[in-house]
C-alpha cells in the first residue's frame, strides 16, 4: 500500500471509530441550512433567492467546524513528527490527509445539498447548479482552509485565528 | 557514519547547548546524558531535522542530511516521547499504517510476530487507549524490530518498561549493532549494550 493510501486509510477509520465528529459538521450544516426557510417565513420569491448563498455560507462554517482537528490530534500524538520524517513527500501525506477531510466534511453536504435546496423552492436546474458548485467548491475549502489549521497548529487561541484566516481567504 | 561538527542551538533568548561535536561509526551507540532541561531531546530532534539547524553541519554517509533529506530519513528511526500511536486503532492497524508510510510493506504476519515478541500476544486487536503505559511503549518499540533504518534515533527507551521489556530491548539494540547499525540514545539508567560505545555528556 502507498504512503498516500496509508494516511488517506488511517484517518477514514478513524473517523469511522469516532463517528460523532463527522456527524456534528454534518448536523450542523442540515440545522443552519433548515432553520433559515422557518425563520424567513414562506415566501418563495425569497427563498429562492437566497437559498444558494445559505447553503454556501451553511457549508463554509461546516467545514470550518473540522478544520481545527485536521493535523491538531496527529500534532498532539507524535504522528505528524512521523510523518515528516517518512522518506515520502510531506505534500504527499498531506495532500491525503486534505483528502480525508474532504470526504469526510464535503462531500457529505455535496450529496445533501439537492435535498437541502428543495426547501428553498429551488428549480431541478438550479440544484443542479448548486451541487456541482459545491462539488468544485467544498474541496477548495478544505484546500484553502488546510494552509489555515498548518499555519495556527500548535498556537493558543489558534481557532479563533483560523476562523479569521478562513473567512478573509 | 553520522557526524556532527559544531551543533549549538538557542530557545528563545537561552543558548542550550554550543559547539557539540560527535561522531558515530557503524555498529556503535551513543549514550547522551545531561541533566534534565540541557536539550538533549532537542538536540535529538535537531539530528532528526525536525528542528532547523542554527549553527553547524550534520553529515550522513559524508552528506549534508538539510540537502538530501530524503536520503537520511529512509535510514532513520526516530523514537521520542509522543509514541505516535493513534489511541482508537489496534497495535496492529497502528503498526501496518506506519511502515506503509515510512515506506515498506509489512504483512499482517509480521506485523503479529513483531507484537508477540514484544509481549503483546493476545491485545494486537484491542484499541491502543486501553492498553497500559508500557504497553503503548512496547508497541511504540516493536516498530524497531522489522525497521530497515541503519541509524536509531532513541529518546528514553527504557522509561516505562518492566526488566523483561527492558532486556528485550536491550536485545533489539544490540542485535541492531551487530548488523553494523548505530544507536544514539539518552536514558537516565545506566545502559549496557554490547558493541563499542561510549557515552557523551552534554553540558550547558
């Protein structure tokens, strides 16, 4: 097995051992995007109007929430030292582990989004457009926000860093 | 042959440790001793390269290792004090992830025979975070038994291991020496390895 489908293993298992963090980013997501059509109040004009931009920002914050625990467990357990000693190519193991993540915190609100639209009175052919713009989207976003959780690793208040850093980028 | 010429090396406004010069040859070890707080897990982790060189040169086989990094990793073993275990995996699922990404294939029979030397028969399957201290060192160890790397890089082996533990790693070192290996090592017990080895005191 390559170093790249190690790493990429290694954390899906992983996440798959400790299924409430993937779940909260996913709930979280599903809550946002359904309490703003509640709150709004049922016009429709309205909702399609601003439905895809919720739907971004819902998915933005998302996978913001998991961004912090990118490299921060493998940091804290001596994994990370390992794995910049590997003969491999760091950008190799990383890019896995940007991988992992998203497809543990994108792709999860890709699939959902369609659904999500529906509430939004959105039509098929804008749902459409919507989820393939998530699908291009949401791995920009765990790319972009990748650079964020390496640069505040280690540094107190970090997140709140991140959180600047991700929403500027 | 690894060389050090001239290592120093500040933390912040405090010089740790200047002008610390060593050479290892094949099928030696090193013993660094220091009180605590002198730097000798920093200077470990500075031979590593997991902390920037500030002063000095680190040769590996006559090479610079900042040059051809890659070259001295694939012959290095590094152990410090984080174990790098993932505590929801099996030693076993712990051990395989590592050698594929230090590079190797490591089947799961070699991998069980690794943990059963070790003393591990019987817990290869249970999740890391219910084994006991030294049973996570142990784990953390047996690494060293299928390693490939011609130099071992050790911080505190023994802490936290039981006499049969201690005399199994001791064998895993000196079976490493006499395969021409090299061992650079700090521990607070006395250490008695075969092979030619001297021991280095590092002052601040």
């Amino acid at each position: 097995m390559s170093a790249f489908a190690a790493v990429l293993k290694r954390d899906l298992v992983l996440a798959l051992r400790r299924k409430n963090e993937v779940i909260t980013s996913v709930f979280f997501f599903v809550v946002v995007a359904a309490l703003f059509p509640l709150g709004i109040g049922p016009e429709m004009n309205t909702l399609r109007l601003v439905g895809p931009g919720i739907l971004w920002v819902g998915a933005l914050l998302a996978s913001m929430l998991s961004l912090g625990r990118m490299f921060a467990a493998d940091h804290a357990d001596g994994t990370l030292e390992q794995m910049a000693l590997s003969p491999n190519s760091l950008s190799v193991l990383v890019a896995a582990k940007i991988l992992a993540h998203w497809l543990l915190s994108g792709l999860p609100l890709v699939l959902l989004a369609p659904v999500i639209g529906l509430q939004f009175d959105l039509s098929a052919n804008a749902l459409w457009i919507l989820t393939l713009s998530l699908l291009l989207g949401t791995p920009v976003l765990s790319l972009i926000g990748a650079i964020g959780a390496a640069l505040t690793l280690g540094v107190r208040g970090g997140d709140v860093l991140l959180t600047l850093y991700k929403l500027t980028a | 042959m690894l060389t050090a010429s001239n290592l120093s090396l500040s933390r912040g406004d405090r010089r740790l440790f200047s002008g610390v010069s060593f050479t290892l040859e094949s099928g030696q070890w090193l013993h660094l001793e220091g009180d605590n707080g002198v730097g000798k897990t920093s200077l470990l982790r500075l031979l590593c390269g997991l902390i920037s060189l500030e002063e000095g040169e680190i040769l590996w086989k006559g090479q610079t290792t900042t040059k051809t990094p890659e070259v001295f990793r694939a012959d290095l073993a590094y152990l410090g004090h984080q174990l790098a275990l993932k505590q929801d995996l099996s030693p076993l699922e712990n051990l395989r992830a590592d050698a594929a990404i230090s590079g190797r294939e490591l089947s799961v029979k070699d991998a069980m025979a690794a943990l059963a030397q070790m003393g591990l028969r019987s817990r290869e399957h249970l999740p890391v975070r219910v084994l006991s201290q030294g049973q996570q060192r142990r784990t953390a160890l047996s690494r060293l038994i299928f390693s490939t790397a011609a130099l071992w890089i050790l911080d505190e082996p023994f802490v936290a291991l039981d006499a049969a533990a201690q005399n199994a790693l001791a064998g895993m070192i000196n079976a490493h020496l006499s395969r021409q290996g090299m061992v650079l090592l700090t521990s607070h017990q006395a250490v008695s390895l075969a092979g030619p080895g001297r021991s280095y005191k590092l002052t601040a």
